[in-house]
C-alpha cells in the first residue's frame, strides 16, 4: 500500500530529470547552430574545374615550316595539311567566296606552342610573297578551330557546336568568318544541316547488348576507355549512368542519332552519348540541365577543345564535372539530389517550442507537490487527542479542587493540540502538546478516588 | 519571435528551479514559528492556570510571567517566541513549586 506512491514520486522524479537534460540539449543545439551562418546552404563540386589539357610539349604531327605552308598556298588555294581534320561543305563555302581571293589552309590538331605560332605567321608569309594583292584573305584551320587576319570564330549554338565537334564540320564558322572579312557584313549565316536519322534496329541492338552488359560501349575508332565512377556519381545523383562513345561522325552524310533511341530503351537511366569531342545528354530531367550544361561546356572549352584531339576520357570528365556544378548551382526547382540531410535545419525551428515544453512540464512537476500544503496526516494523532478528550471528559465529574489546576492544564494542552491540527502544524509538536496533556491527566487520575482513569489504564480498557 | 519563446521558457526553468529549492524551506521556517508560538502561548495559559491555582504570591513568577507576556504582545519571530516560552516555564514551575505540588 505504501509502495505506490513511493514508486510515483521515483519516476516523477525520473521524469524531471529526463526534461532537464532535454531542455539542456535544446540549449547546446541551440548555441551551436547559431554560429554556422549561411555557408551550410549550398553544396559545391568536388574538385575546382581544370581544362581538359595543356597543348602538348612535344609535336605529334609533322608542319611544314611557314614559308613551305605559304608557298603551298602560293599554288592552290586550298590546302589541307597531312592529317588535317576539318570538313566543309566547298559548295557553300565557294559561294560564300565569291570571285574574291580567299586561301584556305587547314592543319591537324595537336599542334605544340611554337608549331601554333608558326602556323599563324602563314598569314604574314603569304601577303609578303604576294606583295601587291591586298585583297588577300588567308582562313587558317587548326583542328577545327577557325581564324583568319585577326578574328577566331567560335561558334554560338549547339548545332554549330555539334557540327563542330561531332562531325568536325566548320561550313558555319568559316562562312561567317568569310562574310565578317570580305565586307558582307554580319548577315545570318544558316546553321549547319541537321544529318541525322534514326538508327537501324540493328546499329542500335549492337549499341544496347554491350550497354545492358558493362553500362558501357566503345565503338571501334573512339577513344573513350573509362568512366570516373565518383564523377559519374557526383553528376547524376543515385541515377543509373550509361556511357555510348562514337567516333567523330563523317561529314556530309546522314548518320545515326543514338540518344534518342537509346533514352526510349532505357527509361530512367541517364544516357550519354559521345561523339567525338560532342557530348549529349539523353534523360531523366535532360529539359532541365543538359542544354545549360553543354552550352556552358562548350563555351568554355570550345576553343580548347577545337585546337587538339583530345582523348574522350578528358572530355567526359570535364564534362560530368560540368554537370555537377550545374546541378549544383540549384537552378532548377527539383531537389538536389546530393544536399546531404541536415537534421539540424528541420528542428531548429522547432527547437524553440520543445524547449518551451520541456520547461513548462518541469515547472508543472515542481509545483505539484509545493501546491499540496499540507501532507497526509496519520489518523493515530487525531485518535489520540479524542482518546484524551473523553478521558477528561469522563474524569471532570471525580476532580476535587486539589486537581482543578493540573486537569485545567491539561486541558489548556488538549485545546492548543487541537489548534495545532486545526492550523497544519507538524505532527510532532501536536503530540509534544498531547504528551502535556496526558502528563497532567495521569496526575488527575492517580489523585481521583476511583481507579482506571488513567491515560495508560483508558487504553488498556479499551483494547480490552 | 523564436528569442521570445527562449526567454520565456528559460525564465519559467528559472523560477522552478528557485521554485523547488525556496518553497520548502520558507515553508519550514513559517511553520517552525508557528509552532514556537503555539508552544508559548500554551505555555503562558498553563502558567497562567498554575497561578491562579496558587494562594501564595511570588515575585519571581510574576516578573517571569510578565516579561513572557510582554514579548507575546510585542510579537516576533521563532526566537522571541522560544525565549517567551522559557519565561512563561519558569513561572509555571515557581508556582507549582510554590502551590506544593
């Protein structure tokens, strides 16, 4: 009987505790969060962004020297050099000529430093030989980068861009490069000829088993050897990547356009396709990024891109670390899928009112037992000073006067236990005064003529 | 507004704090007064009852009686109330003495 309230006031007591470590740990959540400021809002790339590469130190292609390269052009008009990969449409190109006299030199990618610098002096050469031709326009084509006198056209859409690098196709830049130098003006040029068509069912099964198998296809001629799997991973968030490399697509006839078909194939899953330096993103949320990101890409590596062969590797991880800090950069209003959880940002608002809760709940189980004056009083004490009431009741009717003042005393004691009670004082000093009392009755009842009224024989009588 | 609710919440720890550790011992020290003045003002009825019970006079008593009576019209705290109580015992004992009980 006595256990449960004891048991009560242990978890209460628990309890307290509980609330006052919580409320504590608001405190120091609290404060600490207090000084991580704005820089927890955003995420960041992994690693600063590089340039795919430097030029190379040592020559991989062989150049004439500049006067050789100017006598050449002395001959003919046009000159590819061994190894030269840009292609144009001649067609558009002599059109856009005219009757004017316009020299054409392409040069393979990969030129080294000086081998660059030699290959700019062409220009100088060619109008010292032919001294009184001012009319001369010299379009020299490293790679597939296009300058002539002192413009470098690059292009400004991804058509141009694909062309560009995926067919190594310059009929765009080059024509509007011819206009810039020759007077016409700033006309539009018209956009390169969209040569693509639906692959075969069969091109596009070959495509898909070796896709299906590694997540991965090379065709035969491109350079594309692996996929940084942290990259990968950091680009596209928890979506499946798949990679498909081509070679640089020949110019001038219709080839196969994988990515669409490949993205049908395979529903959420991102897919990119390479061609040659062109890379395309086929998709989950392909509306959202892939344009932003590929025309960022290109713009900022386009002309490092145009000037050498660089192996796809190199490209691809530019380009995935490009995609990365686009998505990234929060441009677009779905979830980034690689902000780490940040429990403390969902509770610090709440932090405030669960502190508020702890405190109010301590300040409840404080007060309980502080509002409850007066404890629960044993009924033994009570008992007693009725016990004792009677026995001077029954006792007043055998006093004579040499009793008066002790039976008087004592119940002067009985009235203050009385007021005692009356008023919540302490049980101890209720039976101090009841000891007075019963001390000044026994004296009464050893004096009184008749026996048995004393404290000690009134109880006796009554357990009796 | 989220300072606000801080503060509020703090204060109210605060006061149950101070709450739980002042209540009971104010709470006791009223009570200990209380019971010190019950204890002396039984004790001047008892020693008022021996005297009238008593044929004889006695100055000391009365002088004790008195000075107890005196320091319960002045009123006070639990030590004036105990000193009254020890006057008003002292008077009590001379006259039962003094009635030959």
């Amino acid at each position: 009987m006595n256990s449960l309230p004891i048991r009560r006031s242990s978890i209460v007591g628990i309890v307290r505790v509980v609330l006052a470590v919580a409320a504590v740990a608001c405190v120091v959540f609290f404060v600490a969060a207090q000084g991580r400021g704005a820089q927890v809002t955003y995420g960041s790339g992994a690693a600063p962004e590089e340039s795919p590469s430097a030029p190379p130190e040592q020559p991989t292609v062989d150049l004439p020297s500049a006067p050789e390269m100017a006598a050449m052009l002395d001959e003919e008009p046009v000159v590819r050099l061994p190894g030269a990969v840009a292609a144009w449409d001649e067609e558009r190109v002599r059109q856009a000529i005219g009757d004017r006299d316009v020299r054409i030199i392409a040069a393979p990618p990969g030129l080294t430093k000086e081998q660059r610098s030699a290959f700019a002096e062409v220009d100088f050469e060619v109008r010292r030989d032919l001294e009184d031709d001012a009319d001369l326009t010299v379009l020299t084509i490293s790679g597939t980068r296009v300058s002539g006198g002192i413009y470098e056209v690059a292009p400004s859409t991804l058509d141009e861009w694909r062309a560009q690098f995926g067919r190594n196709d310059v009929t765009a830049p080059m024509i509007a490069l011819i206009n810039q130098l020759i007077g016409s003006g700033d006309e539009p040029v018209e956009g390169p000829a969209d040569e693509r068509r639906e692959p075969t069912p069969d091109e596009l099964e070959v495509v898909a088993e070796q896709l299906r198998e590694s997540g991965r296809f090379t065709a035969p001629g491109a350079s594309l050897t692996d996929v940084p799997a942290d990259a990968s991973a950091e680009a596209f968030g928890g979506v499946p990547a798949m990679y498909a490399a081509f070679p640089v697509q020949p110019a001038g006839e219709r080839v196969p356009d994988y990515g669409p078909a490949l993205a049908r194939l395979f529903p959420e899953t991102a897919i990119v396709v390479l061609y040659g330096s062109w890379i395309e993103y086929h998709g989950p949320h392909a509306a959202d990024f892939a344009e932003v990101a590929a025309a960022g890409y290109y713009a900022q590596y386009g002309s490092v891109l145009a000037r050498g062969p660089y192996p796809q590797d190199d490209v691809l991880r530019v380009y995935l670390r490009q995609v990365a800090s686009v998505r990234y950069a929060g441009l677009f209003d779905r979830p980034l899928p690689y902000t780490p959880f940040d429990p403390l940002s969902v509770t610090l608002p709440a932090l405030p009112w669960i502190f508020a809760g702890c405190a109010a709940l301590l300040l409840a189980l404080s007060a309980r037992p502080l509002l409850r004056r007066t404890a629960a009083r044993p009924l033994g004490t009570a008992g007693r000073l009725g016990e004792l009431s009677a026995l001077a009741v029954e006792v007043s009717g055998l006093t004579e006067k040499a009793q008066d003042p002790a039976f008087a005393r004592a119940i002067v004691h009985l009235r203050a236990a009385r007021d005692a009670i009356a008023g919540g004082l302490p049980d101890r000093h209720v039976h101090r005064l009841l000891d007075h009392a019963a001390e000044e009755l026994d004296r009464v009842g050893r004096a009184v003529p008749v026996d048995g009224y004393r404290p000690a024989d009134n109880l006796r009588r009554q357990r009796a | 507004m989220s300072w606000l609710i801080w503060a509020v919440a703090g204060g109210a720890i605060l006061v149950a704090g101070f709450g739980v550790a002042a209540v009971p011992k104010l709470r006791a020290r009223a009570t200990d007064r209380e019971v010190a003045w019950s204890t002396a003002r039984t004790a001047i009825e008892s020693a008022t009852v021996s005297r009238d019970a008593c044929a004889h006079r006695s100055e000391a008593a009365e002088a004790a009686l008195a000075r107890a009576g005196a320091i319960v019209a002045g009123g006070g705290g639990a030590r004036a109330a105990r000193s009254a109580t020890k006057h008003a015992r002292r008077a009590d004992r001379l006259w039962r003495a003094a009635a030959g009980e």
